[in-house]
C-alpha cells in the first residue's frame, strides 16, 4: 500500500490522543470529510488505521486519501454515536454507508380549531394541533383520511377555504362534511365527531364502536329511529375501516427492521406498528461503500434512520447489529424512556420478522432486475456509439416557454442508476428575442459548461440535445468556445412523423444521422431521458410562469423592499392608485425619496 501523506504526521498526532471517547474524522487534502467514525476509546480505535498489516482493501484506499485526521471528545460512546450520525447526514462521507431516503414521514394532523381539521402533514411540526404517526407512505395517510371522512365527517378543508365559504361545498352535498363552516353542525356535535376520529387514530376503534352502540341503543329508546339508523350506518362504515386497517398482535409500539445486500446494492425494510396498527412498510436502497457487512449496515441504517424520529418501544431486527448496547443506549436518550433492540424472538414477533424479511428479499430482487435492465440499456449505448469505456454519467437539455414567455432550459443528470435527481439544473432564460431557442440553448449550454470547467460539476460521457442539426450546431460551438473536450454531443431528432421510435441521432461532426430500431434498448434509454429533460423543463417554466403572474410590479424595483412596498400600498389603497400617482405625490410617502420615485414611476409607466 502507498502510505498516507507525508504531509500528516500520524506517529505525533497518535501520541496526542485521548483514551476517551468520541468521534473522528478522516480528511482529505481538499478539507472534505472522507469517513466518520466513533470509538469508545479514540486512541486505540484511530491508532488502528494506521497499523498497516490488518486492515482491510477499503481502508487501504481510504487512508491513501487521508491527510488529517479530527477528533471531538464525548462524554459517553452513546454520545459520540449519535454525533456520529449528526455528521454522516451533514457531510454525507465517501466512505460511510448512506441513507439517502431522508424525508421525514407524512402524519395526520388534527388542527387547533373551534372546529378542526384533518389533513395530511409532512415536515417539522410547527403548526400548532395533534399529530397522529408517522405513517409509512403518503398512500397510508391519503387512505386513512379517506376512510375518516367517509366515517366520521370531520372537514379536511384548509383554513382560508373554511373562512371564505359563504354555502356549503360538494362534500356536504355527498355526506363527507358536516359543513361547520356555515353553521350547520353545532359546536358539541362536531366535537363528538372529532374525539372518535381521535380515537380511532390512536387505536382505539373497539371503544369508538362500543360507544356508537350505546349511543343508537339510547336513540331507538327515545323512538328516534332516523337518528339511530345513522348511527348504525356509521357503525358499519366504522367496522369496515376496522377490517381495512390490518390490525396487529403485537402488543406495544415497534419497528420490524430487515436488511439484504449483495455487491453494491443494499435494501432495508421497515415495517411500523404503532398501538397495534400496521402502519406498513418502506424501502430504502443506502449508498454503501465496498466490503461492508450486513451487521455494519444494519447498524448504520438505524443510527440514521431515528436521528430526527422517535424511536418506538422495541425494534425488532433479523441478528443483531454491530454494538447493540451503544445503539440501544442512544436511542433509550432520544426517546426517553426504554429501548431495546432484539433479534432472538419467537412466536408472534418470529412470524412478523419472517413476513419483513420476505418482503426485504422481493424488494431486493426487483431493484436488482430493474438495475440489470438499466445495465442493459447501457450496454445497448456502448455499443450503438462504439465507445470502449462505459458511460458513467449523461446530461440532456431542452428549452420550455409559451411564445417566448419566460423561457426555461432544463439540465437532467442520469448515472449508471438512472435518473440523478439531486444533480438536475434550470436556467431561467434572459435578454433574447422571444422564441429564439437557439439563443437560448446558447446561454443554458454557455452557463452550465462554464461552471463545470470550475470544477462546480462533472463532466459528462455524453450530452444530449433535444433538437436538430441547428440544436446541435449551437451546442458545438459553445463546446469549442470553452474547450471542453471529450464529451459525445448528440441531437435527439423527432424525425419527418415526430412520433416516438421514428427519432433521428445526429452525433457532432457527423453529416449522417442515425436511425434506432423502436425495439432497441438504446433508444428507450435515450428516449427516457429526453422524456425526463422535457417533462423538467415544462414543469421549471410553469412554476416561473405562475409565479411571475402573481409578483406584483413593485417586487421588481431596486431599492423597494417589503415595508416601503406596504407603505405604498397604504398610502394609496393599492396598485392602481399608486400607477395614478405622479412622482411628487409619490415622494411624499415616508421611506420614498425623490430618487426612488422617479424610478418607480419610469418602470409603473414604461409600457
């Protein structure tokens, strides 16, 4: 192995360090992280990596990188675990397993109101009401409210559309909403309605039933037969639910955690049960670095995983992963109370370990095929371009606009895994004649490839051009104006018909195009990433288009910020009285000088 850079002295840095433990932090002559770790004891964990003779392959390319090494001190391995994760999602290490899927899971979110809402939520809980989760998929959470409000009638409205109703809306009219927002429901009422859907989110369907029961019970005594006949609807649209929501006969609240890699690929499957209520299931494929163990993975996946969740009573997992006491012990602080990981289970919990791992292992597997098929399409490329490398990484640009209005060019990334979604780029078009897609693939090509020979991206194998030989021609001319080499440039012509599979390959420098068969897997890759730079750059215009229909004129005024735009608003009563104003009646607003008004009256009048 070559040994790590003469620039780092590691027998004097090694003498430094403490028997304490904490987290350290492997870096690279660029100031990135390359890897971070934990130790119960700094110096004889990070002492380990320099011992030449028993480390492993990875280690040894990792530590050929390394040229400082950081360490923060903790008070407990705990402590320093869960830093360790603190750091993982915040500099996302190359030589760490990462968990990529990090959105935080949808909840259901029963608002503070005289008269609350359910609705779907997802983010950091600002918003003052009553969190039910969190689900596994957003499809839990849309089929859970579906079900509540055929059952229970709560509204699902927004706020602003509950104030602004002056009649009641189509879900009164097909019996989904009691329509409180023009007082057709009573305060008590709608609140009774409220505690059941309540109720039943946290489980407790059996005593929301028991008490409809008593309730129709009550109402055939008092000989209110069309009262009672609702209720006893309402039962059996209740028992229903209960029937759909898959009950569990796990006592408590758990996750059912399995794991199943090979190579590269990675897949760990989580299953939720909370208050007895399978909330489902959700996979997630981490990014793992070479020769790492499913025990290592498992560990890392789950470090991660809690960091901003709470963790349930017990998580239940195939074997046991790496330091289970440390993990167990830092998810027991975050919850505050117990947590215990286990592994050797019987009876119920052996029959659900044995239910996730066989979804871990379908998932697995159909990720693997669908890789193979992508694999495939690769190869198809290769061999259709005659490459002798592989292809790592694509880029494809198309220009949106309407007649000209607002254009926008879309860059999409795509790797040997497909599309790289994290990496897609837009450009918002500027200062060209309306409609001039040339001009405009120009300026998108001209700033993008600028900012890659800034080292700012990577280059790509192949970019695509969505267009012609005119497309095309641009696109060559920005390349040699940069001096950008040994990238394959090709226009994605729709062909004489414009229907798919009829598509013309003009590469760069070459007079013939080329025609795909419609059955060759070349074409379904290219086609697939002209179809996901199209559908980019359509959305990016949109979304600037209605946004640009919504900015008021004033937004655009140097000098103009929020409080001097409100007191002109103020003063005049709005828009149209300040495009009536004169510069001087202008002036008298306080905040606005001379100066300032004689230009927000030039941009108010230039047209």
């Amino acid at each position: 192995m070559s040994e790590p850079s003469t620039q780092f002295d590691d027998k004097a840095f090694l003498k430094t360090l403490t028997q304490q433990p904490g987290v350290y932090r492997m870096m690279h002559s660029d100031g990135s992280i390359l890897y971070v770790g934990k130790a119960k004891s700094l110096k004889k964990r990070v002492s380990s990596y320099f011992n030449r003779n028993n480390i492993s392959a990875r280690i040894k390319q990792m530590m050929q990188q390394v040229t400082a090494v950081e360490v923060t001190v903790t008070n407990t391995e705990a402590e320093a675990l869960l830093l360790e994760n603190n750091l993982i999602k915040e500099h996302r290490p190359k030589y760490n397993i990462l968990l990529r899927d990090d959105k935080s899971y949808p909840y259901i979110l029963l608002s503070n109101h005289e008269f609350p809402s359910l609705s779907f939520y997802r983010g950091s809980k600002k918003k003052k009401g009553e969190y039910f989760g969190p689900y596994a998929s957003v499809g839990a959470v849309r089929e859970t409210l579906n079900l509540l409000q055929k059952t229970f009638k709560v509204r699902q409205c927004s706020e602003s559309y509950y104030r602004n109703r002056s009649r009641p809306c189509l879900q009164y009219q097909i019996e989904r909403c009691t329509a409180p927002c023009v007082n057709l429901v009573s305060e008590s009422i709608y609140a009774k309605d409220v505690d059941y859907a309540r109720k039943f989110l946290q489980g407790k369907s059996e005593q929301v039933i028991s008490h409809l029961v008593n309730e129709m019970e009550e109402a055939s005594n008092r000989l209110e037969f069309e009262h009672a006949a609702k209720l006893r609807d309402q039962i059996d649209a209740l028992r229903q639910v209960s029937q759909q929501q898959y009950v569990s006969d796990l006592s408590g609240d758990c996750d059912i955690i399995t794991c199943k890699m090979k190579d590269a690929l990675a897949c760990v499957q989580v299953f939720q049960v909370r208050n007895k209520m399978n909330l489902g299931n959700k996979c997630f494929f981490p990014k793992i670095p070479a020769h790492y163990n499913e025990a290592e993975l498992l560990s890392a996946f789950i470090g991660q995983y809690y960091l901003h969740r709470r963790p349930p009573e017990e998580i239940i997992t195939p074997f046991e992963p790496n330091e289970a006491n440390v993990l167990a012990e830092m998810l027991t602080n975050q919850r505050e109370g117990k947590v215990k990981i286990t592994s050797s289970v019987r009876g119920k919990r052996a029959r659900w370990l044995d239910f996730a791992n066989k979804n871990v292992i379908t998932a697995f597997e159909s990720r693997l095929a669908s890789q193979a098929g992508i694999e495939q399409r690769y190869q198809a490329l290769e061999e259709i371009f005659d490459l002798s490398d592989s292809i790592q990484r694509m880029e494809c640009f198309d220009i949106s606009h309407t007649s000209g209005e607002l254009t926008v060019a879309s860059c999409v990334v795509f790797n040997r895994e497909g599309p790289n979604k994290s990496e897609y780029r837009k450009f918002n078009i500027e200062n060209i004649t309306p409609g001039d897609d040339y001009a405009a693939m120009t300026q998108a090509l001209t700033r993008r490839y600028t900012r890659i020979k800034k080292g700012e991206a990577k280059l790509p194998d192949i970019l695509f051009i969505d267009g012609g030989k005119g497309q095309l021609t641009q696109a060559g001319q920005v390349m040699e104006e940069l001096q950008v080499e040994g990238v394959l440039v090709v226009g994605i012509a729709k062909g004489v018909e414009r229907k798919p599979g009829m598509e013309q390959l003009f590469i760069l420098g070459d007079k013939q195009p080329i025609h795909l068969s419609s059955d060759s897997l070349a074409l379904h890759l290219i086609q697939q990433i002209r179809d996901e730079a199209h559908r980019f750059a359509i959305t990016s215009h949109r979304k600037r288009r209605n946004k640009s229909r919504t900015m008021s004129p004033l937004e655009g005024i140097a000098g103009l910020g929020p409080k001097r735009r409100q007191s002109l608003l103020k003063h005049f009563g709005g828009m149209r009285g300040i495009e009536r104003a004169s510069e001087q009646e202008l002036a008298k607003v306080n905040g606005i000088s001379k100066q300032l008004a004689q230009s927000i009256h030039e941009i108010l009048h230039s047209h």
